[in-house]
C-alpha cells in the first residue's frame, strides 16, 4: 500500500492512494485520488503516512488553503471506497504527519495522530 501526492496543476494537489499485490501489479479499483477538485477552491493536499487495520486503512495527512489542518481519510480494504474523508481545524496550522491504534481497557479503539 502506498500514500503520496499527485498534482493537478501548479497550485492544486490531491492525495494519492493504491495498494499492489505481491508481484507489485495495481490491485483492481484500488487506485484512488482524494481532494478537492473544485474550481473556485485550491487546496494542496498531502498525504504523509497510512495506518493499515484489519478492515480499513486510514490515509493522514494536511491540506491547506488559507491555513493547514489535518486531513484523514478512510479506505475500505476489501472494496477501495472512500468511507469518509474529513478535515480537521483546531483555528491554526494543524499536520497530521502520522498515527496508531490505541485500545483502552474498555475495548474503545482511536486512532491517535502526531
């Protein structure tokens, strides 16, 4: 599975997500290209590390425009869709550089970013 950043134009970029099998072919439909692809709005997205789970895998990373925050997308490992994708906004410059599972006793799993 890899993670990277593919450019649109000069100022647009977008995630970039694939997974290859053990003979390093493109497995079917896992080919993905995540952001905004709106005229009216340029965002550089990046990603910069994937958490790999038993079900899914989450692609973290930043976007920015304005200001940077935190981008984090999750991939459905048996289908490639796109579950959800969210931007994260604390007020300033915000980078999800990489992150982990952690279980609590309760059981509850989170995915904690650095």
């Amino acid at each position: 599975v890899i993670v990277g950043t593919m450019v649109q134009n000069s100022s647009d970029r977008d995630l970039y997500f694939a997974k290859f099998d053990a003979a390093y072919n493109l497995e079917p439909g896992s080919h993905k290209r995540i952001g905004d692809n709106a005229t009216a709005t340029i965002f550089a997205d990046i990603a910069y590390s994937i958490v790999v789970d038993k079900d899914a895998y989450f692609v973290i990373g930043e976007t920015r425009s304005s200001t940077m925050d935190v981008f984090v997308a999750r991939i459905d490992a048996t289908n490639f869709n796109i579950d959800w994708a969210n931007r994260y906004d604390g007020g300033r410059d915000e980078s999800g550089v990489k992150g982990v599972f952690s279980d609590d006793a309760n059981g509850a799993r989170t995915l904690p970013l650095k």
